[in-house]
C-alpha cells in the first residue's frame, strides 16, 4: 500500500478486513488481532505475514497446537506437576514477566509435548485477555529440580515446532529468556537445541546458576512470587489462577476452527505432521 497510515485504529481496521477477506484464516479474536499487530510495530504488512506464518504453522503441528483440552487427563496430569504463570505487574518498563517451574520433580510425571501444549494455550489465552501481554516479553523457566530423564521426554518433532513457533508466529515482542538454576548439564540440552535456534533468539538466552541472584538485574525482586524473594503473593495461588482461565477458555482453545489455516496446497505441509515423533538420543 502506497498510502502511509499513521493512525493505529486505521492500522487495525486494515489487518481486520485483510483476515475477513482471506478465506484461508479464521475470524480472529479482537485482542489477538492487536497483538500481531503490536509484535510487527503496527506495520500492517509485516503483521499479515505473521498472521499467515502463525496459522501455516498450527495446520503443519496439529497434534501440538490444535489437538489440546484443558480437560483432558494427559494435559489435566502435567498441570498438575507445573506451573505456568504469569507476574501480577509488569516491569518499569512495562515488559510483561512469566514463569516456567516443575512443580514435581518425579519424571514419570512429566511429558514434554503435553507441557508444551500448555505452553502454546497459556499464550493463546493470554493474548485474548485486555492488559496480559506487555510492551515485552520476558521469559523464565526455572530448572530447579530438572534432569536427563525430564528431557530424555522431548522429541525432535516438539522441539522443532516449539522454536518454530518462538521465531515465526508467537504473538508477543520477545524481549529475553531466562534459565533458572541451571543444571550441570545444560551444555548437553543446549547442544541439542542450539540447531533449532537462530542468532538472534539464541542472545536472547540468558543463563543463572543454581541459587544464584543475577535475575535481578533482569526483573525486580518484587515482582516475583514469595518463594523467589518477592514480598506479595504465593506461587500457588497465581499457579491456580491461570489453571483456571485455562479452563474458563476451554471452548475458546479446542475449537480447531479458531486455529486451522484452510488450504488445499501441501506446500506448506510439515514431513512429520502425521503425528512421527523421533525420540532424543544422548551421548
């Protein structure tokens, strides 16, 4: 388009009818809608790519971000062993903050590409609800309590599609991410994923040692829960609160008409979206 739009609600009503007018998208929820949009800097064109990108992407992994239930056993079962959550408040600079923690450090309870789902559902809720994605991204996961046997769980296909989706369709500015605690054999995972990342995702990565107070000079000390030094709220009670909105949400994510991009082509068919996935080898 030639003509330079400045105004953000011309922005927006642009991106709308582009998604109304595409017969290959699904209607798209109003506040998903403005953060594609806010993730490519309110440049229209930018953003219909994203958008294609995203749900390209969703047709190519069903079994990971299409084929999910809060209420399903499997998925009922991993959130029971962590915690996916999101910071009450934001950072001075209004970077929105969440958290990865296992919450059982038993691996016969653990699953990655059900933990995984989850990870794809807490965003996909977030982005619907006003005020729950911030002018950045920043991400933790906390690897207390991880071990070999945790990630002996992932497979090739999950991972693949996990970066994929980290560095093609996430609908947030990501900003960074945190690794907590990290265990003596962190070399040995990151040799495994460091294939799956670009450049510019991998000095992204930040890296803590185990009881260590770097952190904080990333995200204040008062945002985080009680049992990391902050001063306000429990892990628990915020762990329960998005269970909840996850279930709330539930017709909202098992609806495949909200995430399926309809196209007869296979040319953006995935090799390994029959639902192959390839276990993980270590030396």
């Amino acid at each position: 388009m030639s003509e330079r739009i400045s105004n953000e609600d011309e922005k927006y009503g642009i991106l709308k009818e582009f998604v109304k007018n595409n017969t290959s998208l699904p209607l798209i929820e109003e506040n998903l809608l403005k953060n594609f949009l806010h993730c490519c800097d309110h440049n229209v064109e930018s953003a219909k790519i994203l958008i294609v990108n995203s749900y390209k992407l969703r047709s190519s992994y069903p079994q990971i971000f299409i084929d999910r239930d809060p209420d399903s056993i499997e998925i009922k079962q991993q959130l029971e062993s962590e915690a996916m959550v999101l910071f009450p408040e934001k950072t001075n600079n209004g970077d929105q903050v969440t958290l990865y923690k296992l919450m059982n450090g038993d691996p016969s309870k653990f699953r990655f590409t059900m933990a995984l789902k989850i990870f794809i559902m807490f965003f996909d809720v977030r982005c619907i609800i006003p005020g729950a994605t911030g002018n950045h991204e920043i991400t933790i996961f906390d690897m207390d309590g991880c071990s070999l046997k945790h990630v002996k769980s992932a497979n090739i296909t999950a991972i693949r599609a996990l970066f994929k989706y980290l560095q093609e369709a996430i609908t947030v500015k990501l900003k960074e991410i945190h690794l907590l605690n990290c265990p003596v054999f962190i070399d040995k995972i990151m040799a495994i994923l460091k294939p799956f990342i670009r450049n510019d995702l991998y000095k992204k990565i930040r890296f803590h040692q185990p009881n260590s107070l770097t952190i904080y000079d990333y995200v204040p000390k008062e945002l985080f829960p009680i049992e990391y030094g902050g001063n306000s709220y429990h892990l628990e009670d915020i762990r329960t609160e998005w269970v909840n909105k996850l279930k709330d949400n539930r017709e909202y994510l098992i609806n495949s008409e909200n995430w399926k991009y309809r196209s007869n082509s296979s040319l953006f068919a995935n090799p390994l979206s029959d639902g192959t996935f390839n276990p993980l080898n270590f030396d």
